[in-house]
C-alpha cells in the first residue's frame, strides 16, 4: 500500500491529520474509476472478460475500503470519508471532466 490516499488514512490513524482535514483533501482530489468502462465492442468484451474483475485500483476508494476492512478506521470516519470522496466525483462529474478520454469516433 502506499500513496496520497493511503498516506492520508496514516495520517488521520496517527492524529497528524483530523477527520475533517482528511476529509478536506478527500473533498479536493481527483478520484480514478474503480470500474472500468462498459465495452463498446466485442474485441473490448472479450479483453475485458481476461481481466480481474475487481482488482483494486491504486490511490482510488479502493484503498479507503481497503482501511476499513482491516479495521484502520472506524465507521464514523469511513462515512464522513464517503461522503467527502462523492462530493469531490458529484462536482467533478457536474463539470464535465468525466467525458475526459473518451474517444469522439
């Protein structure tokens, strides 16, 4: 494990960070998919049916999951996290840079 969202929940575990400051940078990042788009053809179905289908993503939600699972952070916490991680993809969303990297062909 490792990276900003794991360095964060270290930082809330060790009292470095509050929830709300953790939750103010969950508010602020960018979060990558945790699923990978539908596929458009059959070539893309057939690639997508050899990968993992749940692989964690690194740096995603994943890793706030991940946490809670083992137990790293309580439930109090897991939902202001959730809560704050949505806020952060609702607005990404509303801006339009979810269409980023689609392709226009």
């Amino acid at each position: 494990m490792g990276g900003e969202v794991s360095d964060l929940i270290a930082a809330l575990r060790s009292g470095s960070m509050s929830l709300d400051e953790v939750a103010g940078k969950f508010r602020q990042r960018t979060w990558p998919a945790t699923r990978p788009p539908d596929p458009r053809n059959y070539i893309e179905l057939a690639a997508a049916a050899q990968l993992d289908p749940r692989a964690d993503i690194p740096g995603s939600f994943d890793d706030v999951v991940a946490a809670y699972d083992r137990g790293e952070i309580t439930r109090e916490q897991y939902r202001t996290l959730v809560e704050a991680a949505a806020e952060s993809i609702r607005a990404e969303h509303a801006s339009g840079s979810d269409s980023a990297g689609e392709s226009s062909e």
